[in-house]
C-alpha cells in the first residue's frame, strides 16, 4: 500500500507539474497547484481502495489520476474575456 500511495503522490505532481506549466496563466499561485494535485491523487487511491479494496493496484493509480487531474480542472480560472448575454439588457 505504501508504494501505491507513493506512485498516487509522484502521478498527482506530475499532474500539477504539467497543469502549471501548460496553464499557468490560468492557474492560482504554483504553492496551491502542487499542494493540490498529490492531495487529490491521494484522496483519489484512498477512494478507490475503499470501494474495490486491496489487490487492485492499476485501478487505485487510475482513481488516483482520475481525481486529481478533477481537483486540478477546479483550480482552472476563467480567460479575460466577457462573455456575451444571450438577452440584451
């Protein structure tokens, strides 16, 4: 279990590594994007544990993936761009 909650944690920074690198003008401070991804990487094994239970590794790691790339896509804020109402005023 301790190299499954490993493998959660380095797949949830690589997952924030490469959200901040593609997004970062989108993206809150850096501090709160590599805090995030691992933590929901970890959420995201611990789910997937609890609900198939031991023995299914590559399932905790998709969980984990999974996860964690959703709780990274809430961090992403919106472009600069108005958008246009679909009734005028």
């Amino acid at each position: 279990m301790i190299w499954v909650a490993l493998g959660s944690a380095l797949l949830g920074l690589g997952l924030s590594g490469a959200a901040a690198h593609l997004l970062s003008h989108r993206l809150p401070a850096h501090r709160t994007v590599f805090l995030t991804g691992p933590l929901g990487a970890l959420f995201g094994a611990y789910l997937t544990y609890m609900a198939l239970g031991p023995g299914h590794v590559l399932a905790m790691l998709g969980g984990a993936l999974l996860v964690g790339a959703v709780l990274l896509s809430l961090l992403v804020r919106p472009t600069g761009r108005r958008l246009r109402r679909a009734m005028p005023s």
